[in-house]
C-alpha cells in the first residue's frame, strides 16, 4: 500500500494540479447471478438441478486531468464478491504484466462452496505528456489493440472474452509506452511491460503495433515483440466489399518454454440490415488448441489459456452475433459460439453457447441488464475432466444495474 501512495503522490506532482481541484467521477455496479447446476457441470453437487449463486458489488473511483499537454489518471477499484458453487479463476491476463500488485484484500473467508472476498487495487496510475506528433505513457494504463469482434489476436497484452459482460474498462498494465503519429490516419506505439517482481519465470515484455489506413476503406496493422517470453509476430487487415465489413487478423507464436511454433487467426464480418440490426460472423483457428475431446485437459495448465491471454481451448471455433436498438431506452443482443471436437470413435461432437442481454437505460448515467447464458454440449467425466468447450457451463441467469456519478 505504500508503493500505491508513493505513486498516486508522483503522477500528483507531475501533473503540476492540486489534487483538491480535479473532480471526482466514478462507476457503482451491483450484479446478481444464478445457475442451474446438472450433471456434467462444474459446480454440481449431488442433488440435480442445484442453484448456484454469485452476487458482486464494485466500485470505481477516478480521478485525473490533462492540462498544456500534461495528463494523469488514478482509477481505485474496489470490490466485493459473495459465491455459492461457482468458480472463479485465479489468474487473469493483467496479472502477467504488472510489476507490482498496488491492492490488497479486505477480506477472505472460504467453507469450500461458499466464499466471500472483499478486495481494492489501482486498475490505473499513469502521466502523460502529449508533443506535438507523440506521446510519452507511465505508469499503469490499458493497452488495447486488434481489430476482432469477438477475438482479438493481436491484443497481446490481454482482451476481453467473447461474453464478458463488463468491457468498459480494460485492466490497466505497468508499463512504457511511446505513441507516434507520423499521419492523420496512422500511428506505431512501442510498449515495453513489466513483469511482476516476485516472479522470476516470468520476463518483461516489449512490442509494436503499427495501424495505418490503405485506400480509402481499408486499414493495415502490424505487430512484432516478445510477450512472456515468447516471440510473436502478426497483422491484421480490415476493408468492406459492397457494404460488408470484412477483416482477417493472425499472430504467429515462437514458444520459448515449450520451443514449438503456433498460429492463431480469424477471419470475421458485420454486415448492418436498413433495420439497424447488426450481424456478425467470426471463425476461429488457434494451432495450439485441442481437435479432440482427450486433448483438452492439457491445455488448463498452459499459462496463455490459464491467464485468459488465450480463451478457448478448442482449435476451431465459431462466432455469430446480433444487436439491435429495439426502443430509443432498450437494446438486445445475441451471441453464439460453437465449437467441434472429435471423440474416441472419431465422431465430430459440436459444443454451443448461447448468450441473450437486453440492456434497458434506466437514465443517462444507469442502465439495467438482464443477460441468460445457454450452454451445451459434454460435460465433465466423472474425474472431473472437461469433455467439450462449453458442456460443463451451468445455464446462467444474470441481473446488473450500474451507474455513474
């Protein structure tokens, strides 16, 4: 905690402000879920149909300003999450690109089934000074890059999974960042991250990201670094064909611990209907992950797919997506992933996930979420192991309401 006052006091004399005169914004969310737990599912017991239950209250504090090309930001996050069945990871991608852990934990107290854990941390801490075609970053800030709809993967630095339900706010990682604006549409960013201290396997990690837009509708991206380790190289192109919107976006992996080579790639559209109805198609291809059911088990202790650098864990998969304005207050979605595995008699078994919100806005500053998760497909055998993508998910029923202030 010490470490977090000496840096929030840093970015504070930095910033050349006092901090009594930079307003005060933040975010409350309050969320409730559900879940019917069957047999195959994590989280099932003995009895059938057992209901799981999570409720989670977070909030986020923000402060920061940007005045004559001097910028800094602090975001305190806190949170507290009560669980009953369902199971929560334990490492997330951030976790591998910051230097120091800037939080701590409130409270923890665990009977096997039910936990209740209270925690707080700085999800951001940075300054940065804007010249007059770059910028310089430090501290602890987001990296987001990619182009894809519901993978990214040229987001080395982590990204959101395909049915996250909060995505306003990336974690932010440690890390040095230049961003330079040769023109009005181009820009190449060098980040250079830190790995944690206490950590000795783990390296620091550095890359580029060059974007730059072709013609008149299209747009390059180029990515080239070493992340935990590992070389990554890899590009994404993005254009649209008669009103369709079209990208195909790959990273090629040289893995330091295991020496082997990976290529992971999409291929996606969107097209809008004169309804306002957005439709997205997504494919999926990750070398690395499993073509049969007896393959996955391997994968949960591979650090890519543990820290969610990597979500899924089958090879191919797919990704169908609609959105839509259904009143001026009220929007809902539909997102389907699907994935196919063969089993030992060689027979392709498909794995599907449903997921339906509808998102009502309560005011300008709130909105109310209602979102139902439908998974199918194998579930666990009876030592525990997964036997599909999405087999072993319990039916999910969950209810947020946020707001800002």
């Amino acid at each position: 905690m010490r470490f977090s006052l000496f840096c929030l006091t840093l970015v504070t004399i930095l910033s050349g402000k006092n901090t009594l005169a930079v307003d005060l914004t933040g975010r409350f969310s309050m969320l409730g879920a559900t879940a019917q737990a069957e047999e195959g599912d994590w989280g099932y017991q003995d009895t059938p149909g057992d209901l799981l239950s999570a409720d989670q209250q977070s909030l986020r504090l923000m402060v920061g300003d940007s005045d004559n090309g001097k910028e800094w930001s602090a975001h305190l996050r806190t949170v507290r999450i009560h669980t009953q069945g369902f199971m929560t990871p334990d490492l997330h991608s951030s976790d591998l690109f910051r230097y120091s852990d800037l939080g701590g934990t409130l409270l923890d107290e665990s009977d096997g089934t039910t936990s209740t854990a209270s925690r707080y941390e700085l999800d951001r801490l940075y300054y940065r000074h804007h010249f007059n075609d770059y910028t310089l970053t430090l501290g602890r800030h987001a990296i987001d890059w990619g182009s894809g709809r519901f993978w990214q993967p040229l987001n080395v630095f982590g990204s959101f999974s395909p049915t996250d339900l909060d995505t306003d706010y990336k974690p932010g990682i440690d890390a040095l960042a230049m961003d330079y604006f040769p023109s009005q549409f181009s820009s190449l960013s060098g980040v250079y991250a830190f790995a944690p201290h206490d950590q000795s396997t783990l390296a620091n990690s550095g890359a580029f990201h060059y974007r730059g837009q072709v013609g008149g509708v299209s747009e390059i991206a180029l990515v080239a670094g070493k992340i935990t380790g590992n070389t990554v190289v890899g590009a994404s192109f993005e254009s649209a064909w008669h009103e369709i919107g079209w990208r195909i976006e790959g990273l090629y992996y040289d893995l330091n611990e295991s020496d082997q080579e990976s290529l992971f790639w999409i291929a996606g559209m969107e097209y809008q209907f004169n309804d306002g109805t957005l439709l997205s198609a997504e494919y999926y291809d990750n070398s690395r992950g499993a073509t049969t059911e007896s393959e996955l088990v391997g994968l949960y202790s591979d650090t890519l797919i543990a820290a969610g650098l990597q979500q899924q864990l089958s090879r191919h998969l797919v990704g169908i997506g609609l959105a839509r304005d259904l009143t001026p207050l009220l929007r809902g979605s539909y997102t389907l992933l699907g994935s196919a595995l063969d089993d030992e008699s060689s027979s392709t078994v498909w794995s599907l996930l449903h997921q339906l919100n509808i998102t009502y806005s309560v005011s300008n500053e709130s909105d109310l979420l209602l979102s139902l998760l439908l998974p199918g497909g194998k579930g666990v055998t009876l030592a525990g192991e997964p036997q599909s993508e999405f087999g072993h998910i319990p039916m999910t029923f969950t209810l947020r309401l946020r707001f800002y202030f």
